[in-house]
C-alpha cells in the first residue's frame, strides 16, 4: 500500500500541472507566452516538465489572477519592476465601478418589477415621474419616445419631457389634437412638396399644440415638478453620461425616414418656437 505522503514526482506534465493550480494548460502556455511563466525544460518526450518552483510560481499567479490584479501586473510584481500597490489600487477601483454597476442593474431590476411594464426600464428620475399616472394611460409609442431622449439628453431631459406625455394622458382633448397631428404628419409623407401651404399650416398648427401643452403642464403644476427636477439631479444617477452621444450625432444615427415636407414643418415649428424665446422678456 503506497504511503499517502509518500515523495511525490520530481517533475508533472503540463496536464498535471494546471489540474492541481486549478486552471487549464492553455492558460498555463499563455503564461509563458507573455513571459509571466517561465518555460520549462522539456523531457525526453518534448513534453514539458514541471517542478516545484514552477508549481509555487502557478499558484501564485492564480491566487493574484483570482483577487482581479491583471497578467501584466502579476509580471511586474514578480519582477519588481512595480509597486504591488499601485496594482492594488487599481483592482480597488474596478471593484468600486463592479459593484456600483450591479447596485445600478439591482435597482433597474427592482424598478422594473414594481412597475410592471418596460416603462420600468427606464431611469427611476422618469419612473418617478410617470408614476402618478395610471396603468395603461402611457402609449407604447410615448414609451418609445421618452426612450430616445434619455439616450440622447439623459434621464433630466426625460424626466422633463415626461410632463408632455402626462399633460397628454390626463387631457383627452390634447391627446385627441396630437393623434390628428400625427396622421397630418404621416400625410405629408405621401410626395407632398416641401412648400405646399400645408407645410405653413401644420407647423403653426403644432406650434399652437405645443402652447397648449405649455398652458396645460403650469395649470397642473407639471413645470415646479420639473424646477425640482433641476435642484435634486445627480448625473451619478446612471452613470452613463459619457456613453451618451451627442444630439447632431444622435440625430444622424437614428433611421429618421422623414419626407422632405416633414422635415420643413418640423422647422418651420422650431423656428416659431425660438422666436417665442426671443420675444420672451429676461425676468433676470
């Protein structure tokens, strides 16, 4: 009967090897590519041979691999060539991103259950916003919508475009308006020439709705909802904001299909619009 602590072999095979350090022997041989491993001497089969050294050294490597420092840091730790704590720090801070990304997906989650609808999916400044709504009183296309602006502007530019669709929901005579808006839009889809007079009375006509929607959100307090949106905002809440492209780059990576006569009207309204700030006294 062969002793349980009897001497074992001077030297194992790579398979042995990455068995006992708990990893693969392709790991192993990458190892030795970057030079983190140095290369055994092989037997007289060509295969490698591994010796006790070699063995500390693997499993080493795997305790730091496993406390997240990277290969080129476990390189210059064994080669003095850096301080091990400044790979610390760095692990430090990647675990701090790591944890502040699942406290962020454990609250998207949680806000999605609680909610109920893919509404949920959208930042909680949104969410909070649209919760005094009832179930159902938001259209999949609003969602939609509010969904594009939180990529392009965010959850504060969300957040506040949210009283449209709330002046909407709780307003059924502007509700019925933007639904004849919207058909007037797809209208002009249909090869109508960028200056037909109708173009002029759209936009004016959306021009008018978009008072109305103005008057309707200060009659109901939706714009001191929307000045304490300002004062409480963290752009923290997502975390996302340097991912978040720029409008004029938003805008031309979207699949807008709009005809040439939408995309006047849409103008023509922009520009009566800005002309309404302009005429607009400075209260400052």
């Amino acid at each position: 009967m062969t002793h349980p602590f009897a001497t074992p072999p001077r030297q194992v095979k790579i398979g042995d090897a990455a068995a006992f350090a708990g990893t693969t022997p392709r790991a192993i041989r990458h190892y030795h590519q970057i030079g983190l491993l140095p290369e055994p001497e092989r037997g007289g089969d060509g295969r490698r041979r591994y010796g006790y050294d070699d063995m500390i050294r693997l499993l080493w490597i795997r305790k730091m691999a496993e406390a997240g420092i990277g290969l080129d840091d476990i390189r210059s730790a064994f080669d003095g060539a850096r301080d091990i704590e400044e790979s610390l720090g760095r692990v430090e801070d990647a675990l701090a991103a790591q944890e502040a990304e699942i406290k962020r997906r454990r609250a998207a989650v949680q806000r999605l259950r609680a909610v109920g609808s893919p509404q949920g999916l959208l930042s909680s400044l949104v969410t909070d916003r649209l919760s005094q709504l009832s179930p159902g009183a938001l259209r999949a296309a609003d969602l939609d919508t509010l969904l594009v602006t939180e990529r392009i502007f965010g959850p504060l530019g969300a957040a506040v475009q949210a009283s449209t669709f709330i002046a909407l929901a709780t307003h059924p005579d502007l509700r019925a308006e933007a639904d004849r808006l919207d058909a007037a839009d797809a209208a002009l889809d249909d090869g109508v020439d960028p200056h037909d007079p109708r173009v002029d009375e759209l936009a004016a006509r959306h021009y008018a709705h978009h008072k109305a929607l103005l008057r309707a959100t200060e009659a109901d307090g939706l714009d001191a909802a929307e000045e304490k949106l300002f004062e409480i905002y963290d752009a923290d809440l997502t975390g996302e904001e340097d991912a978040r492209p720029g409008v004029l780059e938003a805008v031309t990576k979207m699949p807008y299909d709009f005809s040439p006569a939408r995309t006047r009207c849409m103008e023509l309204t922009a520009e009566l619009l800005a002309q309404d700030l302009q005429d607009t006294p400075d209260d400052h």
